[in-house]
C-alpha cells in the first residue's frame, strides 16, 4: 500500500431477515412504540414555544416515559436514545438553509410511515457467519436471527474487507424483516478517471440519453400479467373501500387484497433499483465526468388539482406524468452515480436544465416549435440540424458549466467542506 491518506468509506448492506412469528411480532411491537416515542418526543419538544429544550432534559424525559409506560418498554433502550438522535438531527437539517429536509411532524398512520428499529450497539450483535448464504445476529429483546449473506460484511470473519460495522437499522417493507448494516471501510484516494466527459438526459420515453449518442433503456419494471395483476387487484381494493362503513378498519380480505399490491409493487421498485445500480456502474467506470441536469424534481410532480376557486387543467394527464416521472426515480440515479463516480476518481456535474431540450446544439436557436415528441428539428433556417430531441438535450448538459456534486462517502482529508453531516439512522 502507498503512502498516501487513507480515507473513510461509509456505506449501507441490506440483508433479509429468516424471523419466527414470535420474532415478528416483538419487532412489530418495538416498531410501534418507535413511533409512538417520536410522536411523544415531538409534543415535548414543541410544548414550549421560542425555545427547545436540552439534550439532556429530552434524554431524561424518555427514560421517565419508559418507565411510566409499558408498552414504550418494548423498545429496547439503544434503540429508544437512537430515536432522540434521529429527532435531533431532523430539526438540524430543517434549520439548515441548505438541506431540503422539511420540519419534523407527527407521524400519523394517514402519513404510513414504515416500521423501523435502530441498533446501535454493534458488539452485542456478535455476527458470524453459518454457510456461504447464510450468517447469524443477536437483536436485543429478539434473540439470534439468521439473515442471508450475500456481501462480505467488514470486519466480520476471514475472507471479509477490512474495517468494520458501525451500527444497523431494522425495516419492513411487503416482503417482511430486512437488516441494513452501517459499514466503514478504509481505502486509498482514488486516481483520477481517465475516461472522457459525457453529458447526460434523464427522461421517461427514454431513461437516459447520452450526448455520444447512445441511450440506457430498460423494459417495464412489470411484466404484462403482472401489471394486469396489478391493476385487477387496484381494481378490488377500491370496490371493498367503496363497500367499508366510514372510519371502520379494514377486514381481513381487504387487508389481504392491500398486501398483495404492496408485495407488486415493491417487486417493481426492486428490479428498477437493480438495473439502476447496473447502469450507474458501467457509466461510472466510463467516464471521468458526467453532468447531468439539475431539476427540482418535487416541483416537478407537484399535483394540478388547483382550488376550488382556481380548478386546475388537465389534472388526470399531469397525474400520470407525475407517476411516470416517480417511477424513475431520476434523484436515486444522481445520487448513485456521485458516489460511484467519486470511488473511481471522477464527478458528477450539475447543470442549469432549462432550454436544454429546445435549444439545438449545433445553432444555439431556441424555440419549442423545433421539437415534436422524441424528435427536434431546427427551424433555423441556417442549421436545419435533424435528430433525437433527448440527444441534442444530452449535447446542450454537455456543453454547459455547472457545480460538481459530492460523492457522499469519503470522510477523511478530501471531505468537502459544504457536505452535510452524516444523518443519524
């Protein structure tokens, strides 16, 4: 190894979890009251208006309230001051004028927010590994799980990387139990990328057209049953909604009917995420720098319902935009092709959006009427330049100059300056 600075590499791992009914159940219990502690947190924090009060008196004001109630008893104590963190750190990124995180609400069942549970203590997890697919944990109050190996954890056994597993985090999604391990790994600076400059377009006809003219395209994330499954079972859902009295719970059957569209639908996002992490990887090892737009994509799928006084226009069409704009989770692919590009020593350059897709690249003139659908013809009458709009978008993001974007990952002497802390799990 060489003499230079080594720097942190902080990265997630999620794994499933092989769970008992019982196993199941505790965790849903610690789940609950996760919540219901951050919701009792909230109303202590807010009671006094103009002034929060200290670390220590929220501390002290949990471990009164898991001592006067029970059912808050049920979350293991770790796991409880990882809560307080995690509230804590939340008001931090709202006061930060450069983080988008909003202010920090209830969480109600409206809002569904999904089941988790911290683990903070790394040394009372005491993680081995049983087989080539399968390893071994203690979760407090839980006893040991089996969870399935599919990566080398750090520090974990002989044949694993070097470093080590900081903390984890428990979550539940429709296909049950998963384990996402907090790893940091220590690695030298990377060289830099000798690869070339490439401009990129992200879109819903096509997912990403790059200014070398090629373009990364995927099939649907469901298949043709699937997707007529999918929609057959929308279908039920809304006719036993229709059918259930006002402020009733929902039956066995409809909660069935729920869990089978969670179950579709998040077999969806894990093959998009798949081929996300696929397509973010070849790109990141081709190219040394890669600019992409920056676009405010939370305004983008702002809904056009409008008021009562004011109705919006074409609502149902804006709906389905927003959908298709939704399933492509264009800010994940951003955010993985920064820190994959920052491991292979290049970047990635955001760049103002508008214009891009009306501006032809050979010209300069702008004007809408040269694009029609997935094609841009010039109407300058000096160019006439003919070919795919996405194309000539990717050109434009090329040309253009914009900040680079911070890979996320390196804590060591090259951390930049600006980089928000570390968000407590």
């Amino acid at each position: 190894m060489s003499g230079r600075e080594l720097v942190k590499r902080q990265r997630g791992h999620r794994a499933r979890l092989e769970l008992t009914c019982d196993q199941s159940a505790i965790l849903e219990e610690q789940a609950s009251a996760a919540i219901t502690l951050w919701n009792c947190l909230h109303a202590y924090w807010t009671h006094f208006p103009g002034r929060r009060p200290a670390l220590a008196q929220a501390d002290q004001a949990i471990r009164q309230a898991r001592t006067d109630v029970p059912f808050l008893a049920a979350l293991p104590a770790q796991a409880a001051q990882a809560v307080l963190k995690t509230y804590r750190q939340a008001w931090e990124n709202f006061f930060n004028p450069g983080h988008p995180a909003k202010r920090p609400t209830f969480k109600s069942k409206k809002n569904r927010p999904r089941p988790a549970v911290d683990v903070p203590q790394v040394r009372t997890m005491r993680i081995v590994r049983l087989s080539a697919k399968w390893g071994q944990l203690t979760l407090p109050m839980v006893g040991r799980v089996r969870f399935r190996w599919t990566k080398g954890l750090p520090g974990v056994g002989k044949n694993c990387p070097a470093g080590k597993v900081t903390g984890a985090r428990l979550v539940k999604d429709a296909f049950g139990w998963s384990i996402v391990f907090r790893t940091e790994t220590l690695a030298e600076p990377a060289a830099p990328h000798p690869g070339e400059q490439v401009g990129i377009d992200r879109g819903i006809t096509v997912a990403l057209a790059l200014s070398d003219g090629t373009m990364r395209e995927h099939s649907p994330w469901l298949t043709g049953r699937e997707a007529g499954h999918l929609r057959r079972l929308e279908k039920k859902s809304a006719r036993q909604r229709a059918a259930r009295p006002r402020k009733t719970r929902p039956s066995g059957r409809e909660q069935r009917t729920y869990d089978q569209i969670a179950r579709l639908r998040a077999k969806a996002k894990r093959r998009a995420v798949d081929w996300q992490h696929q397509t973010t990887t070849e790109l990141a090892g081709t190219f040394a720098v890669i600019k992409v737009e920056k676009l405010a994509i939370l305004n983008m799928v702002k809904s056009a319902k409008g008021t009562v006084e004011a109705p919006g226009r074409n609502v149902a069409q804006k709906a389905g935009l927003n959908r298709s704009i939704s399933d492509q989770a264009w800010g994940r692919t951003v955010t993985l092709l920064a820190y994959k590009s920052a491991e292979r020593g290049g970047q990635v350059v955001k760049v103002p959006a508008p214009g891009t897709s009306q501006t032809c690249h050979r010209c300069g003139h702008r004007d809408p009427a040269s694009r029609n659908g997935t094609v841009l013809a010039c109407v300058n009458p000096v160019c006439g330049w003919v070919g795919h709009a996405d194309t000539n978008a990717a050109i434009n993001i090329n040309n253009a100059a914009g900040p680079a974007v911070s890979g996320r990952g390196d804590l060591g002497l090259t951390r930049s300056a600006k980089r928000q802390p570390p968000r407590a799990a």
